[in-house]
C-alpha cells in the first residue's frame, strides 16, 4: 500500500486507541483486498489529497 501515497492522503488518520496511522475509509472485504493485492494500476480509488491549508484554516478558528 505504500505505492499510494497514503502519507498524502486525507483519509490517512490517527488512531489514538492503536496508537499509529491507518486509513479512515469504510471499506468492505473486497475493496480492501483489491488494494492489498495491487490491482488498482492508478493506485488506490479512495486516495483524497490532503489540503494542509483547510486544516490550518480549521485549527486557527
């Protein structure tokens, strides 16, 4: 998964519980082993690039 530029992406989240990073999209067993196998050649369909400025904007209201 490290092909998708999940670092990059707004739905890579923190989890405080597990105490890392993971992917907050709802996905159902076929999605998710679709993506571990690799057989989205764009790469994963769920990645959403993360806008730093609207997380900024939303911290300083």
């Amino acid at each position: 998964m490290s092909t998708s530029g999940c670092e990059y992406c707004s739905n890579y989240v923190y989890d405080e519980e597990l105490d890392s990073y993971s992917c907050g999209v709802d996905m159902d067993e076929d999605d998710y082993e679709r993506l571990l196998a690799g057989r989205h050649a764009e790469g994963c369909p769920f990645f959403a690039a993360g806008d730093e400025y609207q997380v900024v904007k939303h911290q300083a209201i």
